[in-house]
C-alpha cells in the first residue's frame, strides 16, 4: 500500500508549474513566446498593456506569492481575432495538508531571468490549441494561472504551519486570484462570456474561486468547467478531510461564509453544499464538470479521510461512481448544470484527452467531450454517462 500511496500522490501533482522559457516557442505550440522587456508592475486596476494577440506573456504579481514565499504571476495571451470571450484556465498539481502531500506539491513556481517568456506546461494541448477547429475556445483570449499554492488555488491563510513541513506555508491561492482579477477586469472590459475551467487541483479551485470571479466581471456570464476537482459529499469526501482542509487553506473564511453563506451551515459538508449553491446562485451562466467513474488519483486523496482520518484507503470505483453520481443528483434541478462521465479511473481531460474522449449513450449515440464543452460555452449543459 505504501508504493501505491506514493504513486498516487506523484499523479495528484500532475501538471505542476508552467514554465518561464528561455525563449523560443513550445515544441508544437501554436502561440509565439513573447521575448521583449517586462511587462511590469502595475496597481490594482490598471490594464495590462504591451501584449500581443496569440503571443504567451507573463504578468508578474510581486504582492502574489507562492506557499514558500516567493513571487508568481500570470500567463495572457490575447486572442488573434478580436474575440470578445475569455479563458481562465488553473493549473493542476496536487495539495499541502500534511508531510506526505507537500512533499509532491510544488512550493514555488520557477522562472528564468527571462520573466516575461512564458509557455504553458501544456503547451497547446487540447483546450490550448488555437488551431484545432474542434475547440471551442481556440480563437478565445486565454489566462493561465500558475500553481504553487498548495491550497487549491482557495486558500487564504498565510503564514500556516503543517505538521512534519518546514517553514511558514502562504496558502494565498483565493487572494492571489483576487490580485489576478484586479487587472485582468480593466485587461478585458468588454467581454461578453467567459470560461472558468482547471484541472485536477485547478478544477476545485475553478470551482472554488468561481463566485469572486463571476462577482468580479459583474453581468458578464461566468461558465464553469471543473475537469476532476469533485466536491462531493460525507462520506465519499470524509467530514474530517474537508474540515481538516477547509480550516487549514482558510476556506471557511471566504468559499464557505463570504462566497456561500447561509447555503453552507453544514460544516464538514460544506463544499457539497457549495457545488448545489452555484447553478442555483447564478442562473444566467452554465456549470459543467468531466471526470472517469473511478479516478484513481482523486480516490487516492480521498483515502486520506478513511477511519475519521487515522488511516489511509483509497475509494474504490464502486464508491467514487457513487460520490460522482451524488453530486448530478444534487444539482438535478438546475437545468444549467451537468456532468460529463467516462468509464475508467483516468485523471483529467481537458488538455490531453480533449478532443479524443467520447462517452457512447443509448438514446443519443456517441457524444463527443469536444462537442459538450462547445455546448456548454454556447447553448447548454447536459448530463453524459452513467
């Protein structure tokens, strides 16, 4: 069990830090790399200025750290024709709650003294791709939000301290995003939809963080695309893990009271009650989440909540279907929301199984993942799977 464990927790980490480049472009990116001077430092409120469509540049934020202290940033490259639409894509790569996690997390995100080169560690993969006809977002203004948090990207308690880690960790991920959104508002002033989507670690914090953007681009709709950052109920995601987490990272001062309020009284269930508070919160907009039936990785940090959290045992498939399937039921009401699921216990979709993913339903033949999500940023949301 011991190896497994490990494993399972090297694969949590998967698609940690971007990078900052040397200079060229990705092997098969499809946007330049912008290699000019800094963009630099501007207030809250300012525009970014200086970038170039389809051209990757990175923003730095001095006051955005990462859980070892050090400075991070942003990704922007603007759309090449002029869209009025918008991607906000979280990196992925795992959690710091305890030795074992933190040991797989990343504690900073690192850059060449060439601050302003930046490729996305998914280079133009799936939802990356601008010249994929089958994505939905390909000519769409795109950000990429880093992960060097160790909180989700929802954190909002510095200074932290973990048993068996060394050091203060900031858990800032809810206020780095609070920084990011100051200038990317004034960046694009008049968009007319946008797209809020991360995977594994980046989809609970596209999930978590959804309400302060949606509040921050005000009537623009916000749709959300949670790829493998279920936020399932007791048992399947234990009361004492979620509790344990949520007072950790700081959630019940800001997901749970500021941005759920009187929906989330329930503590230790409280991110179910979240995932049920959204659709219903925001009827104008679309809420879709894509995950296999029996991801191995996210059962694998489930398991840390096993026996009221003195043992470690990985969901079976059998349990994580279920908490799957708990989750559509919770939001059965809401016609703006629905769930893509896929057989199996892969982990994630949205970069590297984009446009090969399909689910085969009898009733409606085979459906695509690349056709939902074109669905789900245009029309509407519908349930896919078991």
């Amino acid at each position: 069990m011991k190896k497994h464990l490990v494993f399972s927790l090297v694969l949590v980490a998967c698609g940690s830090n971007g990078e900052i480049a040397d200079g060229g472009t990705d092997a098969g990116n499809d946007d330049q790399v912008s290699q000019d001077a800094p963009l630099g430092d501007a207030e809250p409120g300012v525009p970014i200025t200086g970038l170039t469509p389809g051209t990757w540049s990175w923003v730095d934020f001095p006051t955005a750290f990462c859980r070892d202290g050090t400075p991070t940033g942003i990704g922007v490259s603007p759309s090449t024709t002029g869209s009025k639409k918008l991607m906000i894509f979280l990196e992925g790569g795992g959690a710091c709650f305890n030795a074992q996690t933190c040991g797989a997390n990343p504690a900073h995100f690192a850059k060449s003294e060439l601050t302003n080169v930046f490729i996305p560690a998914e280079g133009s993969k799936g939802i990356f791709s601008r010249t994929d006809t089958n994505n939905a977002v390909a000519d769409w203004n795109m950000v990429y939000i880093p992960y060097c948090t160790g909180d989700v990207h929802a954190g909002n308690a510095p200074d932290a301290t973990v048993p068996g880690v060394a050091g203060k960790q900031q858990f800032v991920g809810y206020t780095n995003v609070t920084q990011y959104l100051s200038r990317l508002v004034p960046t694009f002033p008049d968009m007319q939809r946008i797209l809020l989507t991360g995977q594994s670690a980046g989809g609970f914090g596209a999930a978590l963080d959804y309400v302060q953007v949606a509040r921050a681009f005000g009537s623009v709709p916000v749709d959300l695309l949670d790829d493998a950052g279920p936020l399932m109920a007791n048992p399947y995601l234990a009361a004492c893990l979620e509790t344990n987490i949520a007072n950790l990272f700081g959630l019940t001062k800001t997901v749970i009271a500021q941005d759920c309020g009187t929906d989330c009284t329930d503590v230790g269930n409280d991110l179910a009650l979240y995932w049920a508070h959204l659709p219903k919160t925001f009827p104008n907009s679309r809420f879709g989440f894509v995950d296999s039936t029996g991801d191995s990785v996210i059962s694998s940090f489930f398991g840390f909540g096993a026996n009221n959290c003195t043992t470690f045992k990985a969901l079976s498939p059998a349990q994580y279907e279920a908490g799957l399937l708990d989750m559509r039921a919770a939001v059965a009401q809401s016609s703006n929301a629905g769930l893509f699921l896929y057989g199996g216990t892969d982990h994630t979709t949205v970069v590297s199984m984009y446009t090969t993913r399909s689910v085969h339903s009898p009733d409606a033949g085979t459906i695509k993942f690349e056709d939902w999500v074109k669905s789900l940023v245009t029309d509407s949301v519908t349930n896919v799977g078991p």
